[in-house]
C-alpha cells in the first residue's frame, strides 16, 4: 500500500528478532522429570489462541449499549494492538518465543475483521447519500454519521494495522514478509470497496482466490520457511480475505444470489481444483484424482451460467441442448492435452461422450437439418482428432456420427425433395477438400505450431515464442 516502515518499526522487528535468538540455554530437565509441564504451555497457548480468536468473532454480534460503531471500532483497534503489545512484550521482555508468535499470529490473523467493520462504515455513508434502504442483520449495519468520522477512522485504523501486519509477518516469515503483507493488505482491501453487488463480489472472489493460488505456488511453496508451521500458518492466514469476502456475500444475499455469482464462484473453484490443488499433493494419482473431481465443480459453473444466460435470451430446445453440450465438449479435450498423465484419457472419454450424446440426442429427438450439419461437424471433428493422434476408437466413432449425419442429410433429400439438405452437404464437401488441400500444402509449418500452442497451453513455452 505504499506504506514506509519507520526506522522505529525496523528496530522493534531487531529487537524481537534478537530476543527469540538469544533464549536462555539453562540447564535443561530430563523429559522424565518435566512431566505434564513440557505439555502444559503448548496446550495452553492453543486455548488460549482459540479464545482470542473466538472473542475476535463474536465481537461484531455484541451489543454494546451506548457506544456508537466508531466507538465500537476503537474498542476492537485497541484490542488488537494489546495483542501486539503483548507479542512485544513475550519476544523481547520475557524472551519467550513461541507466546510471542502466537499473540502476532493471532494480530494478523484478525486483520479480516478489521477491514469488513471499516468496509461497513464507508458503505454507511455511501447508502446514506444515494438514499438507499438496505435490510441487513443488525450486527453487519453499521454506522459512521459523517463522512469526515467515516474517512477518518479508517486513515486511524490503517496507520495502526499496517504496521501490525508487517511486523507479525516478519516475525512469522521474516523473508517474504515484504511479499505477504502486501498480498494480505490488498485482498484486505477488496472489503473496503463499497459496492455489495453480488456479481462485483463473483468477481473478487474469483480475482482474489487466483492472484493467492499463484503467489502461494510461485513464490512461497518452494521455499524451506514457509513449510515449517509459522509459515504454514502465514499461507492459510493469507486465504482469510478470500473467506471473510465470501461470507459476508453469502450471509447477506443466500436468497438473492444470482447465477452468474453461483457460476463465477464455481468456475474459479474448479480452476483452483484442477490447475492448483494438483501442485500440492505428491504423488501423481493424488493429482489425477483432483483433476477429475474438477469437474463436478466445472459442470455447476456451466450450468449456472447457461441458466444466466438462457434466462435472459430464449432460445429453441435444440440450440440450447447444442449451445449446454458442444462447448462443454471442446473445453474437457483440451484440457486432457493439459491434464496429468492418469487424467487425459478419462477427461478425453468425458469430452466426447458429451459431444456425442449431444450430437446423437439432439438429431434424433429434434432432427432437423441443423441437427444432422451439427452431427456431420461433430463426427468429422472427433474422426479427424482420432485419426491424427492415432486413437482408433475415437475415429471410429466419429466416422459413426459422420455416416449418421449424412445418411440423415439423404434421407432429408428424399423426403423433402428440396435443393437445402444437399447444398449444406456440398458446402461441407468442398470445405473439407479445401481443408485437407491446405493441410497438405502447410503440414510441416503446422505440425510446429500445432507443437508449439501445445507447449504453450501446458505452460512450458513463452508466448513470445509462437
């Protein structure tokens, strides 16, 4: 966010640092001897960071009686920097490590709510000067009562929990603390916009579950510190942004939400699952199985948005079967070119199932000469993908669709005896001798780009060089 680190900030992350590096090294008891009390302290720090968080959570249902929601916002600032304080205090006073990490991770990690409580007094004021009537709970309406109290109690609380931020990543990661506070900060930061359009909201979920996955995998996973707990920690504390978003959406339009939301949020889901999710597991059967279960989440999404899109353009029951089918086809084969090795064949076989029942179904219950072009298109598409990478069943069923197609278009011909059926037919005729006429003329140039827009897809290639 811009924000400079003081020369203070820097020697209170020194001081820290030194404290937890120059432990006493006093005569240490023999396990027999410690008992319940080399247990004891690591029990009680999870009690009493679950006790912090709660308290963090249930702050935002309280009643408060007189006090106002800036008020209210103070109250909880100072709580947060009596955690730090206490953090401080544990690192450098007492020289106790790990207590002095747990109050900092607890700091960071209730960042969230601090940016939802400052997001809801600026929509406040935002609702007040358009004149709109929201109908909210009443602990998520809150409000500022004006616009210098509203502006001022976020420049208050940004100055306060900045610093916070940072010192409590460099203490959890000191190397990429740089890194995660400001990745943290800006998807903080998508709680301050204030809009709570439910299609807006899609979109930073997707956004914001996207940018995390990619700097996780690109820039911490293969780091030695960040697999260790403080830093396992710092990387789920970094996903809190995302589910504080989706949560407040979720509480405050479960009725209302639309399907373009239903099928963003889906899609981004799937996206992570298969492009991902894989990355963290270790053995390739593990990865494979996620890729496939992609899917569930890749269908709603497609669904969700032919629903959207079908709700505001009708259109006839045949062109909706081909327009939900085709594309989902085409989408599952190339993403078996992208797949893992045990994913391909079974996303390849998902894609042309899906084509062919579309094409099948779709000519024999509402025929017509559009159905029987598209099975003619289909069959000659899966017969010529069989044929050239050597799949000898996915040629033979796409030479079964192409007969039935046309056998179709002959039998058009004979009932009709009209000019249209044979025409589409001689115009796909000539399209493909045209087609196979330019392949044979440029097949070496093509074979390279084919190669090339493979490697691209898969990620191993620039896309300078193509």
């Amino acid at each position: 966010m811009g924000t400079i680190i003081t020369a203070s900030t820097e020697k209170i992350i020194e001081e820290v640092d030194a404290a937890l590096q120059n432990e006493t090294s006093g005569v240490q008891l023999e396990r027999k001897e410690k008992g319940l009390l080399s247990d004891l302290p690591t029990l009680l720090r999870v009690v009493g960071a679950v006790l912090l968080i709660v308290a963090a959570l249930t702050f935002m249902a309280q009643r408060w009686g007189d006090l106002d929601h800036i008020q209210r916002y103070l109250s909880f600032l100072g709580f947060t920097g009596i955690l730090a304080a206490a953090g401080f205090f544990c690192g450098v006073k007492i020289k106790e490590d790990k207590g002095a990490r747990t109050f900092l991770a607890i700091a960071a990690a209730i960042i969230p709510v601090h940016f939802c409580q400052l997001g809801a007094l600026i929509y406040s004021r935002v609702i007040e000067h358009l004149g709109l009537q929201v109908n909210y709970p009443p602990h998520l309406l809150w409000h500022a009562p004006t616009d210098l109290s509203a502006f001022a109690t976020v420049a208050l609380g940004l100055i306060v929990i900045v610093p916070i931020t940072f010192i409590s990543f460099s203490t959890l990661i000191r190397s990429h603390a740089k890194l995660v506070t400001g990745v943290y900060l800006a998807t903080n930061a998508a709680l301050l916009i204030p809009t709570r359009d439910v299609n807006i909201m899609a979109a930073l979920i997707a956004v914001m579950l996207l940018v995390i996955a990619r700097v996780d995998l690109r820039r911490l996973s293969g780091s030695s510190e960040t697999r260790t707990f403080e830093g396992k920690l710092v990387r789920f504390t970094l996903t809190l942004p995302l589910l504080a978003l989706s949560g407040r959406t979720l509480q405050l339009y479960f009725i209302d939400v639309s399907a373009l939301f239903s099928s963003v949020l889906f899609g981004a889901f799937a996206y992570f699952m298969f492009e991902y999710a894989p990355k963290y597991v270790k053995y390739g059967a593990g990865r494979s199985t996620l890729q496939l279960f992609s899917v569930v989440p890749m269908c709603i999404s497609w669904g969700c948005l032919l629903k959207e899109f079908f709700g505001h353009y009708g259109a006839s029951p045949s062109i909706e079967l081909v327009v939900s089918g085709i594309p989902m086809a085409l989408l599952f084969l190339a993403l078996s070119l992208r797949a893992e090795k045990g994913g391909s064949s079974a996303l390849r076989w998902i894609g042309t199932s899906i084509a062919v029942v579309t094409a099948v179904t779709n000519l024999c219950v509402y025929g017509g000469m559009l159905s029987a072009f598209i099975c003619v298109l289909v069959g000659t598409t899966l017969g010529a993908y069989g044929y050239g990478t050597k799949r000898q069943s996915l040629f033979v069923i796409g030479a079964t669709l192409f007969i039935s197609g046309l056998a179709y278009h002959l039998k058009l011909a004979v009932d009709l005896y009209s000019m249209s059926p044979w025409i589409s037919l001689g115009v796909v005729g000539v399209a493909v001798v045209l087609l196979s006429s330019y392949i044979e003329r440029n097949k070496d140039r093509l074979a390279l780009r084919i190669k090339a827009a493979q490697l691209l897809f898969e990620g191993k290639l620039p896309h300078f060089m193509i």
